[in-house]
C-alpha cells in the first residue's frame, strides 16, 4: 500500500466549485444553479490511487471533468505538479494533458469509428509530442503489446473488437503520451465482471511499471477496495469521508460511507452483517439541504445538523477525515 505521507502531492484541489446555470425567462437570464460540486479539497499522491465514490449524481465524475478542464470550474484552485490549471491560457493547458490523460467509461463511444486503432492511439502523440511518425507507429505497436493486444491491431477500426478489448485501446491511448496522471471516469462499469478483473489487473501492472498516479471515479465499492490506496466518498457534490482503504472499508465513520458500505454483497451467507436503508431521495442539487447535506436522510441528524454545515475533520487515531458532528460517538 501506498503511504501518502511518504509521497510528494502530484494533484492538489482546493475549494473547487462547479455550478451549472439555469437558463429561464423570455431573455434566457440565469435563475438558479445546479451545485453539481461544491467547495471539494483533496490532495492526490505520487504513485498512489485515490478512488472518488458516492452516489449517482453526487459530482464525482463532475470533479474529474473539472481537473481536466473539460468543464470550466466555477471557481477554486486545480494545482498539478504545483502549477494551477485553472490559470492556463487554452494553449497552455493542451500541452498540459501531455501529463493528465482519462480513460472513459464507454469505450465504444470514446474511439472514433471512422479512424483506425492505431491512428486513435497515435493522433495523441502527434498534437501533444514532437515525436516523429516512424517512431510513434513504433510506439503505437509497443503499447497495445503492453495493454495485451496484438501489433497488427493498429490497422483495424473499433467496431471489430470487443468492450474489454476497446477499453485496452482506450488506456493504450491514454499511456501515449507518457503521462503522470490518469483520470479513470468509471472506466471498467460498462465491462463484464470477468473482464473488469482483467482491466483492473491491467491499470495495477502499469501503475507498477509506470509510476503512474490515478484518479479512479467508480460506484462499484468492489472494484474500488480492489484498485485503491485511498478513497474519497462524496454525497451532494460535497466530500463527506476521505482516508487510507482499510480505514474507510473497516472502520467507516460517517453515516453515509456506513450505508454504502453496508450495500456490498457478502458471498459468505455464514456471515451477517447489518444493512443500513437509507430513506427518500437525494435532496436536488439545485436547492440542497441547509447545514449538513446528508441530515434528510440521516438517522442520527438533529436540529444542531440542520443548521449548521459541519468541516471535514480527522476523528480519532485511524486516518478518516470526516464531515459530520458526531462521528466520534457514532464509531
């Protein structure tokens, strides 16, 4: 496991905010504003995976778009290698994705049909390098072999291959560059559970041979306690619990990460364990709850938690950061 006191901060975001307007009115003006995230910090290690999770619509795919600028951030501070992304002209930050790449999670939809395997892996290369032609079809050959498909592949279109296989092009594509971080966007959801473990075998060898650093975005705690040295669990566009793996899956602190965690099958039918419902929906993010954003559904929300919005905070000895009041009497 990796031990991020030990490792240099690759990735650091700060009071991110990402709202989307509302349009209404015959003149189109702005009347609201979806709060898909709202105030999120984390810090993400060399070498380390930091998986996000919560919910459908709790903004952690939102987070990743807005590292990347794929989504302009309403405001807050992205700082890569310590340089801060959200100052970069459009110039600067396309030589930045040099160093940040993203593994999508439909790997049908993500690969242009109309161009070859080895032009799709290869286009990267020649926007973002200044890598000669004959060494980047050299390159193109040598990163499917990494990825496990054969070199002639290069010469087919994506429609001829299988969703596992078209995910292994999509992180061949993603390595092309040689970059520092990858963002994973739900990258093996769409991928049947045998091949999943294959993908996910797949990114571990090639964090391992490339130093790489990943964000890993996915709603399946499964895949996530396989992948992780770290996760960060979100609900409403806000960070409620971040820690090491086996703080967060053996020890979880906040309402919330309990009832996710609660939801994951047991394969032992000799062993029970308690299963936490949680009630209603989740709140719109267009007008979220006051205080804190879980007390609609939260079992043990007062009128204190109503009013007031709690701070991320380190309870006891284990490395669970957590924004909720009562986590020390609740663990």
């Amino acid at each position: 496991m990796v031990t991020s006191t030990k490792k240099q901060p690759l990735l650091k975001v700060t009071n991110l905010k990402q709202y989307f307007p509302i349009k209404g009115g015959i003149f189109s003006r702005t009347v609201n504003h979806v709060k898909a995230v709202d105030d999120v910090s984390f810090t993400v290690y060399e070498g380390e995976t930091l998986s996000i999770v919560g919910e459908s619509g709790c903004g952690k795919s939102t987070t990743g778009r807005s590292i990347l600028r794929l989504e302009n951030p309403t405001s807050g501070e992205v700082r890569f290698n310590n340089i801060n992304l959200l100052d970069l002209t459009k110039r600067e930050m396309r030589a930045a994705r040099k160093d940040i790449q993203v593994i999508f999670q439909d790997p049908f939809a993500s690969l242009n049909p109309r161009q070859t395997v080895g032009r799709i892996i290869e286009e990267a290369m020649e926007i973002l390098t200044d890598m000669p032609r004959e060494k980047r079809l050299d390159r193109v050959k040598e990163l499917l072999q990494q990825v496990g498909l054969r070199p002639e592949y290069a010469y087919r279109y994506p429609h001829e291959f299988s969703g596992g296989q078209r995910q292994r092009i999509g992180i061949a594509r993603a390595l092309a560059t040689n970059p520092k971080l990858i963002i994973c966007d739900e990258a093996v959801s769409a991928l049947d559970v045998s091949v999943q473990a294959q993908v996910l075998n797949l990114l571990k060898k090639l964090q391992k041979q490339y130093n790489l650093t990943y964000l890993f975005i996915s709603h399946d705690l499964g895949v996530v306690r396989h992948i992780s040295d770290r996760v960060m669990v979100m609900y409403l566009g806000k960070v409620v619990e971040i820690g090491e793996k086996k703080d967060i899956f053996d020890h979880p602190q906040h309402p919330y990460t309990k009832a996710l965690l609660s939801a994951i099958p047991e394969p032992d039918r000799t062993k029970r364990k308690e299963r936490v419902i949680l009630k209603g929906d989740v709140p719109s993010p267009i007008n979220p709850p006051t205080g804190c954003r879980f007390h609609t559904r939260c079992p043990f929300a007062t009128e204190y938690c109503k009013q007031n919005e709690p701070t991320i905070e380190q309870v006891g000895d284990k490395t669970n950061r957590v924004a909720c009041f009562y986590a020390e009497e609740l663990s």
